[in-house]
C-alpha cells in the first residue's frame, strides 16, 4: 500500500510546525523549553518531522539529540525481557561525516549509518527501514 503525502497528512502522521492544531498530541521534548513552547510541547512522538535549515552542518543536530536519546531511553525500557537495550537509530546521507562527540559512544552502538548512490535507493531504504519496525528514530537527509 503506497501512501501519498497527503494521505500521511489526513492520517496526523505529518506535523508542520506553522499548524496551530488544538488536538491532544504525544510529544517528546527537545531539551530547550523555549522551542518546546513553540513545537506545542516538543517535537511529536511519532511521525514525520522535517527541519528545513538554511545551511547544512550548523548545528542543527543539536536539536534533535535530546529528542533523540528520549526516545532511544523510552524504547529500551519497554523492551521484554532482563536485558533493556536502546532500540536501533538509523542515519541515512547525512551531507558530511558526523562527529562523534556529540553522538556519544552509547549512542553509536546503537546506531546504522548508510550512504545511498542515488535519491531513488536513498528513498527505497528509508522506506523499508521505516516499514520493517527495525529502528525507533530514522535521520535522513534528502535531496
């Protein structure tokens, strides 16, 4: 079943930032309570969330890492069984190499990245990741 965007949208699985809705939301905070205020309580829990920089590589990793280790800590305590591993994160065409402070050594052992040849497998292997339930947040960078 291929689903348009606007069907995502119809469905509340795209939140756009400039949308004042007023229905109850699960959210995640970003680590800044200002930006909080302005997301309506954090970036969504689930979803598709787009951050349109004006440049690459200016920080604005910083604003998803938070958010990022929540919902890594969320996932691993939900996980069965007596060893609570943080569930997988997958980084796809990141524009340059990401640096390693501040993804933290617990944070990459946990994590995949790839690299596409082209947009159609960048978009080929977002979707599978996302369709096969394998990671809990998925970066992707896309053309």
């Amino acid at each position: 079943m291929t689903l348009s965007l606007n069907d995502l949208k119809q469905r509340q699985l795209v939140w756009q930032g400039h949308q004042q809705a007023h229905a109850k939301r699960a959210t995640v905070s970003s680590g800044f309570a200002e930006l909080d205020a302005h997301l309506q309580g954090g970036w969504p829990s689930s979803g598709v969330v787009e951050i349109q920089a004006c440049q690459a590589g200016i920080g604005e990793l910083r604003l998803l890492f938070p958010c990022l280790e929540a919902l890594a800590s969320e996932g691993a305590a939900q996980a069965p069984g007596s060893q609570q591993q943080k569930p997988l994160q997958a980084w796809v065409n990141p524009p340059a190499r990401l640096s390693p402070y501040p993804l933290q050594a617990d944070r990459l052992s946990h994590s995949v990245l790839l690299h596409t040849r082209n947009d159609k497998e960048h978009l080929w292997v977002s979707e599978h990741l996302l369709k096969s339930g394998c990671c809990r947040t998925l970066v992707c960078w896309s053309p």
